[in-house]
C-alpha cells in the first residue's frame, strides 16, 4: 500500500501501464493496467488535475490496515493484514497458472524458494503430493 501512496494521476491517466518503485526494496516494477481498471481509473479522476495525488490520504497504508483488520474482525479472523491483499493473488495466480518464475518476476523476489514460502504453497504441495501415498 505505501507503494501506491505517492502516485498522482498523471501517473495513471491514459496509460496502459504505471510503474512504481517499491519502498522496500527500492526497485522499480512496471505493472499492466487492464481495460476495466483504465476506465474505472477514467471515472475516478474526471475531475482532477494531472498533479493531485491519485490517493488524497496520506495515510493511505494505515487506513487500509484498519478497513482490513476489521473486515477480519467481521469474519473472525485476526491474520488479515494489509500483505494479504498480496499474497492472495499470489496463491491464486500459482494455482491458475503453476508458472512459479512468472510470479517471482511480479513479486520482484530473487529466488523461486522465496515465492513458494511467501504465498504457502510449500505445504500445499507436500500435502497433496502425500494425500494418496501410501506403502
């Protein structure tokens, strides 16, 4: 979320794609807007100057925090968090596509073995792998 804090609109004004340089990191990733999320996008800003930050708020990473803290507080959960937004897509993309290097690229992590333990699927697949197994 502090990622998308320093976005203006002119950032993502008629672009099919916006580039972002991670905090954390300090890398820079450049992600596909789709056509749905372009004119979502169109609508937001009609009537905002190129200038003005996409996201108002500067706290935009802690009111996210606390809109998903109580989601998970409505459905009994406490593990719910601002990363995981982040890393449900990911389990979901590696379960829809098994393409583990792709997703190592969109999460911009160095090692195949850091993706598989960011997004669990470690467990799943030993799991699965031993669901029939027997001697």
């Amino acid at each position: 979320m502090s990622d998308m804090v320093p976005l203006t609109v002119g950032d993502v004004r008629d672009k099919s794609h916006v580039v972002i340089r991670e905090r954390k990191t300090n890398k820079t990733k450049r992600f596909m807007l789709p056509v749905k999320l372009r004119e979502e996008i169109e609508d937001y800003t009609a009537h905002m100057s190129d200038e003005e930050y996409l996201f108002p708020s500067r706290n935009l990473p802690t009111q996210a925090y606390r809109a998903l803290v109580k989601a998970g507080d409505v459905l009994g959960r406490d593990d719910i968090g601002t990363h995981t937004m982040r890393k449900t897509f990911g389990y979901a993309y590696y379960r829809r596509t098994k393409d583990l290097a792709f997703l190592q690229n969109i999460f911009n992590h160095s090692a195949p073995s850091i993706t598989k333990r960011y997004i669990g699927i470690t467990q799943d697949e030993i799991d699965e792998t031993l669901k029939d197994f027997s001697l």
